[in-house]
C-alpha cells in the first residue's frame, strides 16, 4: 500500500487508454509504427484540450489517484503524455510511478512517466506507410486474399508482426521440417516476410499478444491490493491506435482474431475496469462517471 493512499474514486481502478494526438499520417490513413512523426499543431491542441477537461484535482484524471503512467517509446506518444500531463518526465522501464509499484504518484500535479516498450505499435512492416486500401491492393496482385479482404487483425503484415492462427497438432512443410506444434489453441503474433511459416518462427517470435499479457499482468498487480484496501490505483497507458486496441481485447480475455468493432480517435480517451467488483471480471467501462464538482479538491491538496 502506497505510504499516503488516496481513497478509490470509483468502485474499481480503471485502466484509461490515451492514444496520441493527431499525425499527418494520422490524419491521413497510413499506417504508422516506427516511423517517428511529430504532432500536428492541431494534435497538439486536440491533446491540451482534453486535458484540461480531464486532468487535475477533482477531476476524471486526478494525478493523486494515478498508480503508473505507462508510455510507449514512439515520439508521437512521448509528447502527447507530456502535453496530457503537464510536462511529467519519462524514465525507462522500471522508473517513475509505475516503477515503484506501489500505488499512487504522491499527490503531485504532474506525474512522472515510465516509457515501457510493450506499448509500441504494432511492426507494420512492409505495410508501413501505406493506406488499407493500397495494402489489400498489393496483396491481390501477389495473389492474397482471394476468398476475403486482407484483416490486420487476422492476417497481420508482411515483414512485420502478424496474428497467425495455430490450432491443434500441426506439422510444418519445409523450410521447417519436422517441426510439430502441440495444440496451441491461441492467436500468436509472429514475424514473417513473404512466408508467413518462415523459420522466424521458431527462434524469436515477436507476440503482441505475449508483450500485452505481461502488461497486464502487471497492472493487476498493482490493482489487486488497491480493490481489497479500498485506495486509489487508476492506471493510464498512452500509446497507439492498434496497440490500444489490442489491449481492450487482451483485457477482456478475447484472442486478437476475434471480430470486435473498436474505434479510438487521436488524442481520444477509453477507459477499461473490472465488473462487479471482481478481478475475475474485467470488462470495458462504456460510460465513466464524472467526478461532482469540488468533490475530492480538499483531500487532493493535504
């Protein structure tokens, strides 16, 4: 338990999903990974805006109640954390409010940040850069998709992370031979170049789904205590599009390749919890109360 703990807000800590203000790429279409864009001066002021509605004593956002602020590394969600709080700094993993794993920020009005690697975007690989519509396009004429229209979220990108369906006993044909897989009854997500059972496979393969369930892990470490002492431990992730995304799904429980229609505009804000007051339970937070007006200012400020 943190030293000085604030009481709970709400009746379970919640999980708010920054994504980062507007890019020209954003703005655009394109899919955007590594490549580090800044924000538009409309971004800018989208994130300073909702910030102000947000962020502060009293209100949604309260740095007093917050347990970890965790940052992807990309320029584009470096800043928008930055604008979103004020100016808090960034650590590398392991630093800073989350770093301490021990509840709350202290009460300051701008939090300190952990820059924490599991929040980048997804590796678009080959498909970096371009619009959905030129990517199904490219991959018609190399001959894809041909029953279906291509899916990131079931068919993933070439040379870069892919969600790639392994069920039951499998053996693969070359250059793999021999290999056999027992029953992974799950959604894995492995790089791949033009053959998506290339040899990758079986020496590092680079799973969202994996880098997401060791977040979370970790942020129901911090939330367990927290729901069973009654204190505050709100946790904010400011990332990306997908990866945000991702993690809703993650959350929930669901495989990557389950259909859930999602949208998170930039610089928008989501917000995930738990049900019934149960860890067992987590769930989306479809609409989130809003603090009563000067409620909470007084203990904020001791």
């Amino acid at each position: 338990m943190p030293p000085h703990p604030a009481p709970s807000p709400a009746p379970t800590p919640r999980v708010f999903l920054l994504r980062h203000g507007e890019t020209e790429w954003s703005l655009s279409g394109r899919f955007t990974s590594t490549t580090e864009l800044p924000l538009t001066a409309h971004g800018t002021a989208q994130v300073r805006s909702t910030a102000r509605l947000l962020v502060g004593p009293g209100k949604l956002l309260a740095p007093a109640h917050l347990a970890a602020v965790y940052v992807s590394p990309r320029v584009r969600a470096q800043r928008t954390a930055e604008l979103f709080f004020g100016g808090g700094g960034a650590g590398g993993e392991g630093s800073g409010a989350g770093g301490s794993g021990r509840g709350n920020t202290g009460g300051s009005s701008t939090p300190t940040f952990e820059t924490n690697p599991h929040l980048a975007e997804w590796a678009y690989g080959a498909y970096e850069g371009l619009l959905t519509g030129e990517i199904r396009a490219r991959r018609r004429a190399a001959g894809l998709d041909e029953a279906r229209a291509w899916d990131i979220w079931r068919d993933g990108c070439e040379g870069g992370e892919c969600v790639f369906p392994l069920f039951h006993l499998y053996r693969f044909p070359s250059p793999l031979p021999g290999l056999t897989l027992l029953h992974l009854s799950h959604i894995v997500t492995v790089p791949y170049h033009a053959n998506p059972l290339s040899s990758s496979l079986s020496r590092s393969p680079a799973d969202v789904t994996a880098r997401l369930d060791a977040l979370i892990e970790r942020i129901r470490a911090l939330h367990g205590p927290a729901m069973r002492d009654g204190y505050a431990a709100d946790v904010v992730l400011v990332a990306h599009g997908h990866v945000l995304r991702a993690f809703a799904k993650r959350w929930l429980g669901y495989e990557l390749g389950v259909p859930l229609a999602m949208m998170l505009e930039p610089g928008g804000v989501g917000v995930l919890s738990y049900q019934h007051g149960r860890m067992e339970e987590p769930a989306f937070l479809l609409g989130v109360g809003y603090p009563v007006e000067g409620e909470g200012v007084e203990e904020e400020g001791r």
